[in-house]
C-alpha cells in the first residue's frame, strides 16, 4: 500500500451507525480528500480483490452501509457551489442547479443554498444525512408533489471500476454531450436506465464523489399542527376530503397513537405552505416551534427517562404518546424551508429505530394499514407485555424515476413504525411489524430496519418491477462485484437469477 493510502487511513477501526445496531471492524477505514484518492483506493482494492464501500453519516438504521473489506468515510467531500453553465445545454442555462460534495451534510447543504437564496424543494425529517447517502437509499420528507432527494438529482460523478470516472446524467441529461471533451479523464454517460439505477443504488455500482442538483429560491413557509382524532381522520380518508387536502397543500402529513385512550386514537396533523414572505405570520412565537415540541424533543435525558418508564411501567407509554402530540400543537410558525421542513428533535439520533413502508397513496389501503398497525400494537402488549414507544407517521410522496424507489411510478404513502432504540423488544417488535405489513404490500424502506426483507426475495421482484434491469446496469458498471456488500447480495440483487453467489 502506498504512502498516501498509509496517510489517509487506519486498521483496528470499528464502524457504528449512528442508531449502534449495525457494527463492523473492515480491514481498513479510509478518508479521501478528492476523487485521485477514491481511485487509488478502489485500483488497490481490486488489485488484492477486496470490495469497497462508502459510508455517509450512517443513519441507515438497515444494513446497506456495512462493508467488510475498505471502508470510505466520505466526511472530508463536502462542499457546495453553484454549477458552472459552460458545456451545459441551452434550456438548463437558467435553471437552478448547485453542484455538491457527496460527503455534504444536509445541514451544511441547506445553510450553504439559503446564503445563496437558494432552498432544497424537499427534505426528509432531519438534516443529519450526506446528500449522497440521503439520496443512494431513498429519503424522502412529505408533499404529493414534491421529490423524494433521489428525483433532485440531474447528474453524478463517480468513480468505477478500475478507477474509472464516469458522470451520469439521464438520456435528456443537463450536459451537451457534442460539446463534451473527449480529452476529458471523465466518460460521461446519459441513458435513462443506467441513472435511475445508480442514483437508488446505495453505492453498489461505484463510489460517487460529487452530485448536481436542481434546487429552487429559498421559499417561506408557514405551519399548522393540530389535533384530531381517529375516527375523524378515518372518516376524512374515506370520504376523500383529507385527499384533497394532500392534493392542494405543499406538506401534508399526520402522526397517530397506535393505543387507544378514552376510546380514542390521538392523531396530529401537519399542514405547511409556502407563503410569500410579505405574507408571513408575525409577534410572538411565530418564528419558533412550539417550545414544547422544539425543546423537550432535543433533551437526551427526557428520552432516556422516557425509555426506563416505557420498560419499568410499559402500559404508561399508552398517555406518553398522547401528551407527546399534544405538545406538538401549534398554529402560526413560520419560517425558511428548511426550518420547517426538519420535523424531529436532535436526540432521535441517538434513540430513534425505525421500520417504514411504501403503500400506494390510497385512503382506503391506509386506513387498513393503521388498523393493521394498531392490531398488532395490541397483540404485543397482551402477549408479550411489550410496547411501541412513539407515535405513526404517514406521509405523501410523489412518483420516483429511480428503479428500486418504493415509490417507483406511483404517488404512494409511507407509513413509519418509529420505537426509542432501548424499548425492550424493539428490533423484534419491528421485525414482527415488518412481516405484518409485508403481507399487506408495504415495502420497507431501504434505509430503515428491514431485515425481514432478506427472507423475501419474491417480493421484492413482484413490487419492483424493474429489479432486473438494475441488476444488469450494476453488473455491466461493476463487472468484478468491488462495489457489492453483504446487504446487496442478502436481498437478492447481486445476481438476475436470484441466487446469492
Ligand atoms: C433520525 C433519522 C431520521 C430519518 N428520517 C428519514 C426521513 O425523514 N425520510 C427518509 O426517507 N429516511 C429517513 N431516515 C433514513 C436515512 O435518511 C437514510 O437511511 C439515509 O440513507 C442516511 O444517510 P447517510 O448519509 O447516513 O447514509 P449512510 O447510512 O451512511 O449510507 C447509506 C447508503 O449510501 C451508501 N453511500 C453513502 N455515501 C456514498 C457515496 N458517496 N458513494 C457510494 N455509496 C455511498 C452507503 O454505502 C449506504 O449503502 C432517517 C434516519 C435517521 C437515523
């Protein structure tokens, strides 16, 4: 191994995600500076035939990051700048577009485009993720029209096998391939289906240094949280009304108890819209969160104490959950895009574990699927004396190009399943949600506990219809399988004939 690798690496390292429930110790653990590092790399690991992997912030809560052989933080890869219009094709000179670092924290992104004027058009609920991981799983925030972080991405650089760089853009891509440098080091490429495949791909065809993303002008927004309860927002489902009402607002999303309490399940729903500025809410408290929600979230003591009760008095958590929505009430805050749309607290890093689910976005298949939900709440607490820790959230997602997003060609409503990591049971009580809503077509979410999902190759094939093209564009982009890791191969995406060699 040459000198600059030595530098820009260690051995003995173990890798935690974020959430600690997925843990390895690779042969070694590097940083790269630039792209010439990432080469360097992925030549010394195919010359001794060992795989490579990258890891983002690791807020995977499944195991799509581990890789046991060479390790990438891509920490050091971070930066944000407007794109350079030379060589790009007429109709995208005025376009918006920012060209990032892959290792770029959403946080620093967001911050980095509002001093520009510029604004992300969506985000999920937090902003700890790398815009490349964000983007390499399928996160996604709430609103019917409003992309999912994979369907903001216009092109991508990175490096291949052998040390290849390729950028990557659609057939109707952003660059004006007859003017593209044939003296460029870089081979660009622009077909429908190797994109769709790599942007969703979570780094199994390629390491991916830098992206292009449209984004738009930095947008005000104001919100409203408020309380209803279950038979009501059953009824609005069913009759079409809350439909609408995802149809015609920005954000739409709503959180629910799975206990009863008094006969009732609590729900809570968000709207927010973008507003004109001029327009915007004013005086006290409508530059702030309800101080319930904004403070009592980021207290790390408050989850642990919440955790210890949920094991020591499980019944409680059945009026925890409720008082939590009940402090999230608040009807006039408003602010910048990304004030808005970050939706948890800061100490869900360290405690939140989820499983979440695609459905299409039908009011009928959601009410099932809550009551499906609240069934199976009840069947663990009355025979295992177990019990889910935090609220239901459902969101709305417009259709994704990508090939393996679970909201491919269809609007669809993911459904979350979140417990504090530490609540006795959790993984099993996940595990026992995942089989109850994969009976029902719910597909797991790529990036949240989902292990189930190894037993059940079949479904996967029959929700995503396109799995054997991504199959063959990650074959034909790493013949040699460098870029395969255990969690690609166990879910049956290595090979077209489903078997696991
Ligand atoms: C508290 C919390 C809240 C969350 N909220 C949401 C939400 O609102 N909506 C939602 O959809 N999801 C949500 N998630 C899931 C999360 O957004 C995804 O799992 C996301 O992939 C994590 O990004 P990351 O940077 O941590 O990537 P990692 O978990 O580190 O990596 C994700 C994948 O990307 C690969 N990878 C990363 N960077 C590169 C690169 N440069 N080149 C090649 N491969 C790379 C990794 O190998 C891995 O396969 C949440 C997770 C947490 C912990």
């Amino acid at each position: 191994m040459n000198n600059r690798l030595k530098k820009i690496s260690t051995d003995r390292y173990t890798w935690i995600n974020a959430s600690r429930n997925v843990k390895v110790c690779p042969l070694r653990f590097f940083y790269p500076r630039n792209e010439e590092d990432i080469q360097l790399i992925v030549r010394e690991a195919e010359e001794k035939d060992l795989r490579v992997r990258a890891v983002g912030s690791g807020h995977s809560y499944s195991e799509v990051a581990k890789g046991r052989d060479y390790l990438l933080s891509m920490k050091f890869i971070s930066s944000v700048a407007l794109t350079q219009k030379a060589g790009l094709k007429q109709a995208w000179q005025e376009a918006h577009l920012a060209t990032v670092g892959a290792g770029t924290i959403l946080k620093k992104l967001t911050r980095s485009l509002d001093r520009m004027n510029l604004a992300l058009s969506n985000m999920g609920a937090v902003d700890f993720q790398t815009i490349s991981g964000a983007m390499l799983t399928g996160t996604h925030g709430t609103g019917i029209t409003r992309p999912a972080v994979q369907d903001m991405v216009r092109s991508l650089k990175m490096v291949a096998t052998g040390g290849e760089i390729l950028q990557i853009e659609p057939a109707d891509g952003i660059t004006d391939a007859a003017n593209f440098s044939s003296s460029s080091a870089i081979r660009l490429i622009q077909d429908d289906d190797t994109f769709y495949s790599v942007i969703l791909g979570f780094g199994a065809m390629g390491i991916i240094y830098e992206l292009t993303l449209e984004v738009e002008p930095q947008f005000w927004m104001k919100e409203k949280r408020y309380l209803v309860s279950w038979a009501e927002l059953r009824s609005d489902l069913l009759n079409g009304s809350f439909m609408t009402k995802v149809r015609n607002t920005d954000f739409v999303a709503f959180r629910v108890n799975p206990y009863e309490v008094k006969g009732e399940h609590r729900c809570a729903v968000v709207e927010q819209e973008v507003i004109p500025f001029a327009d915007r809410p004013r005086g006290f408290g409508a530059f702030r969160r309800n101080i319930f929600s904004s403070i009592l979230g980021n207290l790390e003591f408050l989850m642990e104490n919440t955790i210890v009760k949920t094991n020591l008095k499980p019944d409680g958590v059945r009026k925890s959950i409720n008082l939590a929505l009940w402090a999230t009430q608040d009807m006039r805050f408003s602010g910048k895009s990304h004030e808005l749309l970050y939706q948890s607290g800061e100490a869900v890093i360290r405690y939140g574990i989820s499983s979440e689910f695609a459905f299409p976005a039908k009011a009928e298949k959601i009410v099932e699927v809550m009551e499906a939900i609240f069934a199976q709440a009840e069947l663990n607490a009355a025979e295992g004396g177990v019990y889910q820790s935090a609220h239901i959230p459902v969101r709305f997602v417009p259709p994704s190009k990508a090939l393996l997003s679970s909201a491919y060609e269809r609007e669809t409503a993911y459904i979350d399943v979140p417990l504090l990591f530490g609540t006795r049971g959790d993984i099993d009580i996940l595990e026992r949600y995942q089989e109850r809503l994969i009976g029902l077509g719910g597909i797991p979410h790529w990036g949240k506990h989902n292990s189930r999902l190894y037993q059940h190759h079949d479904f996967i094939r029959s929700q995503f219809s396109r799995t054997d093209d991504w199959i063959r564009v990650r074959k034909a982009l790493d013949p040699k399988g460098t870029f395969l890791n255990d969690f690609v191969i166990q879910m049956g995406l290595a090979m077209p004939d489903n078997s696991t060699t």
